[in-house]
C-alpha cells in the first residue's frame, strides 16, 4: 500500500540507529554503514518527496484505526519537502562526522543517536496528532541531550544543563496545552481540531490556548524573549552535532507554528499574528545585535540563528499566500546554509585550533574553497540575490507591503544588513590578509571537511539560480496552508 510510504522516512532512520548500536566498538565498520544508511534514508526521502509532488498527500491511518481515533501520519507537500531537506543535511553530516569526532566520541554511540535525532525530527513534520507531535517532540530533544553531552567536557554539562531545564519546562507547559485543548475541543487529531475550532463558542479560550501553544514552539523556536539559552549550548558540542541542531531543531519549532496557526488557530488572526509580527520583529533586532557582539566564530553563526527564525516567524505573521511562500523557501534555504556554516566554522576551529578571531588570519592563502564558500554563505543568508536567501525573503517582504506592514519590512532589510556585516566580519579577519605562517594546515583533514560544506553551500546556491525550477512546488505548499480543507479533506479521506 502506497500509504505507508509516509511512515518510511520514520522507521529507516530508527532501525538504523538501533542497528548501530550493536556494533558501536566497531567504528570503521559503523561509519561505512552509517553512510550506507544515510544514503538510503535520503534516497527513500526523496522518492516520498516525488510521489506526494505526483499524487498529492499521502496519509496512513496507523494500526488500521481510521482517523481520528488513532494516530495519523500525513505526507503532505510541506511536511516531505522538510523530511528531504532534513535527510540531505543529516547525509553532509554523516560524511563530515569521521573527520571531526576523535574515535572515542564515535565508539559513545554517536551515530545511534545521529539517527533517533533525524527520527524524531521526521516524526515532528509528518504527524497528524497534536499529541504525537510532543512524542516526537520528547524522542528528538533525548538524542539531542546525548549528543550536546557526548565528551562529558564540564562547559558542555554546564550548558546541557541550561538546554535540558528550559526544554523540560517547555515540554511540561506543551503537554499542559494539549490537555487544555482536548478538555475544550474533544480531540488531538490536527484535521479534527480545524474543523471544531469553527463550532466551538469559547473563541476567548482557545485563543488563550494558542498563545500559550505558540509560547511553547517560540521557546523551541528561541524566538524573542525566549532566545536566551541558544547560543551557548549550540558552539559547545562537536561541529556536526551543532550543525545538525542550528538546522533542524528550532525549525521544527517553526514548522510547528506553521501547522498549528495556518490550519487550527486562525479563528482570530489580528490578535494571533499580530503579536507574531511584532515578536519577529523584535527577534530579528535582538539576534543580529547578538551576532555582532562576539569575536567568536561558532558564537556568531549561533546567534544568526535568531534573525533568522525571526523573517520565518514574520511571513507566518503577515499571513498570506506570497509571505507564507517565503517563509517556507527561507527555511529550506536556512536549514542547509546554517548546517553549511557550522560545519565551515567547525572545520576552521579544527584546522587552526580556536574559533577566537583574533587570533587567526589569512587563512584564505592557505583554504582558499573554505573561504571562498563563506563568502558566497554570508551572501545567502544576508538574502543577496540571486542566491536563495534573497528569494525567500524577498516573498516575504513582498507579502509585507501588500498587507501595509512597511514598519516589519524595514527591520528586517536593516537587520539583513547586519546579519551580512557579521559573517563577513569573519571572512575579513580570518581569511583575508597576509598569511600566517604559524598556522600549520592538514590538507588531507581540510579537504575531507571542506567538501560536506562545498556540498550543502552548492544546494543553496541551487535553490536560488534555479528558483524557477523549485518555486512550484513552495507556491503549492502555501496554496494548501492558505485552504486548511485541502489538509482536512486529506486525513478524513472526503
């Protein structure tokens, strides 16, 4: 059966961490199946992506039991296209671990949970249950505690402690929701909840709900003023654990967002999405202030995080079809670019040993690619045409001014400027000059590092110069979050 293509990119990724775990001690072995594995869990990803993009959704009804009484999986465009974007970054990163990770780390059962974090992550995009989604939610946020600790060193304790807490009482206050809204609506099935939303009379109530709901993913999310605890815990880990958490956990934050207020909560929208306009905008301020404010490199890709979810967070805001479009694109386009940029600046820390500005330059004589690749990243993330970032925000801005919301707009041109001060800061100090000759390179190292960066910078530079190639398919997922009955008519099969 065709339907049970949507539990896949679940199930492949989870079988293969628990079959790493078997042979952990066995590390060249686990690396090459490791890649194996990766590599058939994109190409099957893929193939999903394909066959929703020719046949529309694909919804499977788990344990037989039709919707809504059991728990459903629904591959719709937005969620596969997700699942794609998540399974290419894990493949860079498979590729790049070998040569970051000392063989000790890798024997720690890095790569098992490598694989439960892209399961989780998988789970999130294409659950149909509100419930489920905070499983999925719990099941990605434990093989991030394991990894934000692999190496026991004492700052990472000091920051996994930071990151367990506030993800803990984040968890508390979400499963607290999902109460709150099964007590006023009668069921945690997302379609469900759409189409009883519009018949209940305590509009107050759920309204409140979805603020708090919000509040939760905005804490995932580390939007303003909930962004405080990111940027540490996320320059502590190894560069690849890092990589993989800048770019796939606090986007299924986002997407969380995307889900619940373009398909549930849009009974009262100049209450809800107004206060998204101005937390976005408020994030995009604070975050690129954030970025600037540090000579560290792996700090200040850390902190462009935050204006970053800030544009996605303000297309969700301004709520129609060319802004939401953006959104969408920018995040595809930023989940590969920050993967890209902490494996570049992990790569540079490893190569010269630190990640203090100051203490590095002209490197650009001795990793020429290296540098090269940052220059075009700070490009793509400033939103620079025609590279990606460019067209993603530039639909979003677009959606701005047609909706009046010129004020939004004009923050998020100034901080795209900032945002391109701050890397390229990097790109001056640290690469541009005369060499150092005290820095002494591995150029078998450099090169295995650089070309997992080279890879994932290629797909972003892709996603702009061929923007008409991939547009269709973004212009369909913002037409189906636009009209939540496409979603609905999905699960319950009309």
């Amino acid at each position: 059966m065709m339907s049970n293509l949507a539990v896949l990119p679940i199930i492949i990724p989870l079988v293969s961490g628990i079959l790493l775990a078997f042979f952990h001690t066995k590390t060249p072995f686990v690396r090459h199946a490791a890649k194996l594995l990766s590599v058939i869990s994109t190409g099957v990803a893929a193939y999903v992506f394909y066959y929703v993009v020719q046949n529309g959704t694909v919804t499977l009804e788990t344990g037989g039991w039709e919707a809504p009484y059991g728990i459903v999986l629904v591959a719709d465009l937005l969620a596969v296209t997700l699942v794609l974007t998540t399974n290419v970054i894990g493949l860079a990163c498979v590729f790049y671990a070998p040569y970051s990770l000392t063989e000790q780390k890798e024997r720690y059962y890095f790569y098992t949970f490598f694989f439960l974090l892209i399961t989780g992550v998988s789970g999130a995009f294409l659950t149909g249950d509100l419930f489920n989604l905070f499983v999925f939610f719990e099941v990605l946020l434990m093989a991030s505690y394991a990894l934000i600790t692999l190496g026991g060193e004492k700052v990472q304790l000091r920051e996994s402690i930071k990151y367990v807490l506030v993800n803990l009482f984040s968890s508390i206050v979400f499963v607290t929701t999902v109460a709150f809204l099964y007590s006023v609506l009668g069921t945690v099935n997302m379609a469900q909840m759409a189409e009883r939303v519009q018949e209940v009379e305590q509009q107050g109530i759920l309204t409140t709900i979805g603020i708090l709901l919000f509040f939760v993913f905005a804490t995932k999310a580390a939007l303003f003023p909930l962004y405080y605890w990111l940027p540490k815990p996320y320059t502590v880990p190894n560069p690849v654990v890092s990589a993989m958490f800048a770019a796939l956990l606090t986007k299924v934050g986002v997407y969380s967002i995307i889900r619940m207020f373009t398909l549930v909560f849009i009974h009262d929208t100049t209450v809800t999405h107004e206060l998204f306009i101005w937390i976005a905008g408020f994030t995009l301020v604070f975050g690129a202030i954030g970025a600037l404010s540090t000579n560290n490199i792996k700090l200040v890709i850390a902190y462009n995080i935050i204006p970053a979810v800030g544009f996605m967070v303000m297309g969700i805001g301004i709520y129609n079809k060319t802004a939401l479009s953006g959104s969408v694109y920018y995040m595809i386009s930023d989940m590969i670019i920050k993967a890209a940029l902490f494996l570049l600046a992990g790569a540079v820390a490893h190569i010269v040993g630190t990640s203090d500005l100051r203490k590095m330059k002209g490197l650009i004589h001795q990793l020429p690619l290296l540098g090269w690749l940052l220059f075009i990243s700070a490009f793509v993330l400033a939103g620079v045409p025609p590279f990606s970032g460019f067209i993603g925000k530039l639909m979003i801005m677009q959606g701005g001014f047609a909706d009046g919301e010129i004020a939004i707009v004009i923050i998020g041109l100034l901080s795209s400027l900032l945002i391109l001060y701050s890397i390229m800061k990097i790109f001056v100090r640290g690469f541009w000059g005369e060499k150092d000759e005290n820095i002494v390179i591995d150029r078998k190292t450099a090169t295995a590092l650089t070309w997992p960066v080279a890879f994932l910078v290629f797909l972003t530079v892709l996603l702009g110069i061929g923007a008409e190639i991939f547009y269709p398919v973004i212009d369909n997922i913002s037409n189906q979050l636009m009209n939540p009955e496409i979603y609905i008519d999905s699960v319950f099969k009309e």
